[in-house]
C-alpha cells in the first residue's frame, strides 16, 4: 500500500439497510493528495500534474546496482499530433505516439511493415499485438443536470428514459438498451475501409473479444459488415420508423412526433440525438466516428459528436453521458477471459470495464464457465456459446487489433521481446554520449 494512513482516510465504507458495512480496497485519490515519492516498485513519482505530465526518477532500492542509464522518465500528455511530430522530429521526446502518416519521415519500405526499415537516426520497428480497438456502447446514457459543468467528472446527470421496453405504454428505458438497435449500429460501421485506410493496413481484423493468436480465437468468425441498407432493414423490422422531426431532437428532451399524414421521410428514426465519442488528438478515433456519424444519418438515426478535449471526454464517461465511444484495450493480458469479461461480460460478473451497463445472463453463465473450467473442450464451447448469444445482443463494435511500426530515437535501446500492450518504461534503456558521439549500440 502506497500510504496506509491517506488509503484509510479515503476507504469507501457503506452501510446497508440492515446495518451491514461494506468496504473497498481502492485507495481513493492518493495521487491526488499523496506525498512525492509515492511508489514502491521501479520508479517514485517526482512530479504530475493531472491530464498533463508525469515525472518519474528511479527507486534504486529496486535497481540496486546503480549502472541504469535513464534517470529521469517525463511523459506528457500532448493531443495535437503535429505537436508531437515536432517534438520528436526536433529531439525533444525520444519516442511517443506519432501518427501512421507520419512515419515516412523515419522509416523506409512502409508497404511491407514486417519488413520495415529504418532512416538515419531512427529504430523502426514492426510488432504484432493484442491491442484491441473498439466502440462501445452505453445502454443507460444519461443527460448532465441543468448547471452542471461538463469538464467536472463529479457532475450529476440523470437516466435518459425515451423507450417502453416492457410494452405498459411508458417510457422505463432507453433506445440503446434494444438490441436491434446496437446491432443495426454495428451494420453502420465501414469496418474494411478503417482498417484498410484510416489506419493504412496497421489493423487486423478481430471478430469478437479474444484477439487472433489467442487461445479460442477459432471460436469467433465475421458476423458484423459494413451493410447500410442492412442496419436499416433492422431498423425498420424493430419498429424504429421515421417520425419524429430531426429539428425537435435533443439529448434527453422529448421529441415532436410528425402526423402519419405529413411525413415525407425524411423524418428521424430515434427520439434523442446519440452522442458519439472520440477524443483529441487520436485522429483514428476522429475519423471512425465521423464515417460511423455520416453512415448513421443516412438511414434517418441523429447523432453529434466532436474532438473532445480530455477533461470532457472524462466527464462524459464517468457521468454516462455518452452513447456510443471509441476507445482501445492494451493490457498485457494472456488469458481470453481477460478480453471476454472486461469486454462483455456484466457487473455482476466482475465484467464491463467500459461501463456499457450490459448484461448478458448467456453471456455470462458462459463466461464464468469459461474462467473457471480446467478441461479446454469445456472452456472452447462456453466461448462459442457466449459469441453466439453476444452476435445477436452486442454491446460494443470490435473493429481490430494493431499491428504496426513504432518508431524511437536510435539510442533508446528495447528489450529483444516486446511487450503484448504498450511499452513499459522499465524495459527501456538509453545509450550515453561522450562527445558527441553513442557509445555502444542497441544491437
């Protein structure tokens, strides 16, 4: 535990209607309020600042020998692409995240990425990876409170209720929670042409939660295409016809529902507006969610969404004032289960790490299944039982994993294995230079 005393202080304590206390193990906000230095394993923090910059220096109680050559690690958090670009392109960053466009500036035979070589002064490098790109859909958007700021995660919102799922003739629920319409959304998506294009050949195709390479990838296969006039026919099949006037839409208000007698069909399909996610300076994300926006429309389905800066986009995701939100997974993870329960499984289950609020009772009994079997006959059929039960009730777009180059500064050596997510600035070590000049070499 970092701080034993702070840890305790901010301990979430509940107590139940029958006097039953409950308690957490997280250690609430001990960045926020924790001593410099906190840290007991490679690095102490020096230094942050929130959204902006990390410091860490080494605990050379833990490198022991005192031969490391790195002594300082600074990560910022910089949105704007071109920004970064010039800072590694001028020296002052030694690697980061530079766009796939971009790279040509550093590495050579781009068109054969296994084969990628390096420029001058540069170290490209090809790797294959688990990191999945997604969407994920929120079943119980919700609406920020009148007054409320969009830039406070803290903010309150309330349940946006626009749909009667149980047939009594009032609203108890809202559209997203329909399958129907979560799939017909997966049908608006142009899967190929990101993969192909926005991301340049850099992403693999990924049919479900367990990524290829992974034990019971077999057990998923292609179901969702991009097919427009397929996600309209859903649409249409799920009583999502066009009446409501597009110009009274609002994110939680209610809608102006047109005459049978005036429509023209052009009318929208949903009585709210969904709100698509991306974030700044992730121009992937930008430009998935903008072909997903334009597609979307056509079919009669409002949406809006722009870049947004990360306190928003925070403040969206942990006041559930969002719809449907492209994001990524990058853990270091090797088990399947750890991309099915985090994916989709439910709460209830320890699942829904992106908080989709979906819960699948096939689902589920098929994972915990499949997390706690011995036999792998056993544990493949709970994996094809729990796809075939998520294909026809999806809670999320699994668009594909990254496979590509990064590209670092030629005195920033890497371990010869690469880690399945992202770097860990642990692994990583830096040649000196006397005079001018490396001495020794990353080979």
């Amino acid at each position: 535990m970092i701080n034993a005393e702070l840890c305790e202080a901010n301990r979430v304590i509940e107590l139940d209607a029958d006097g039953n206390v409950s308690s957490d193990d997280y250690c609430h906000e001990w960045m926020d309020e924790g001593p410099f230095g906190a840290g007991t394993n490679a690095y102490l923090v020096q230094s942050w600042v929130r959204e902006d910059r990390l410091v860490l220096v080494p605990n050379w109680m833990y490198w022991e020998a005192g031969d490391y050559n790195i002594n300082r690690h600074t990560v910022s958090i910089v949105t704007e692409a071109s920004t970064r670009l010039l800072a590694f392109t001028d020296g002052e960053v030694d690697f980061g995240s530079i766009n796939i466009e971009d790279l040509v500036n550093f590495c050579d035979n781009l068109e054969d990425k296994p084969n990628v070589q390096s420029k001058d002064g540069y170290i490209c490098t090809y790797r294959e990876t688990f990191t999945t790109t997604l969407s994920a859909f929120n079943l119980h958007p919700k609406v920020l409170d009148a007054g409320e700021d969009n830039t406070d995660p803290g903010s309150n919102s309330s349940l946006v209720l626009n749909h009667d799922c149980d047939g009594d003739g009032t609203n108890d629920c809202n559209v997203m929670e329909t399958a129907a319409l979560r799939e017909a959304i997966s049908y608006a998506f142009d899967y190929e042409t990101h993969r192909r294009e926005t991301y340049d050949n850099s992403l693999a195709p990924q049919y479900g939660p367990i990524p290829t390479g992974f034990l019971f990838a077999e057990t998923q296969y292609e179901v969702f295409t991009y097919d427009i006039a397929g996600a309209e026919q859903i649409l249409e099949e799920a009583g999502f016809i066009r009446q409501y006037d597009c110009s009274s839409l609002t994110h939680g208000e209610a809608p102006t529902v047109v005459a049978e007698a005036d429509r023209d069909g052009t009318e929208c399909r949903l009585p709210n507006i969904l709100r698509v996610m991306a974030n700044e300076g992730n121009d992937y994300r930008i430009a998935m969610a903008g072909q997903l926006e334009e597609a979307l429309g056509t079919i009669g389905v409002a949406t809006s969404g722009d870049a947004k800066p990360w306190p928003e986009y925070l403040t969206m995701y942990y006041t559930r004032t969002w719809d449907i939100r492209f994001s990524g997974w990058a853990p270091d993870y090797l088990d399947p289960d750890n991309y099915w329960s985090p994916f989709a499984g439910g709460h209830s289950i320890g699942g829904d790490a992106y908080g989709t609020g979906y819960e699948n009772a096939d689902v589920n009994a098929a994972l915990l299944i499949g997390r706690t079997s011995q036999d792998n006959a056993e544990r493949e059929q709970a994996y094809i039982d729990a796809f075939a039960a998520w294909q026809t009730d999806p809670n999320m777009i699994i668009i594909g994993q990254y496979n590509g180059v990064g590209v670092k500064h030629d005195d920033i050596c890497s371990p010869d294995w690469v880690a399945i997510g992202s770097a860990h600035w642990f692994d990583y070590d830096k040649l000196p230079e006397v005079d001018g000049q490396l001495v020794g070499s990353c080979d």
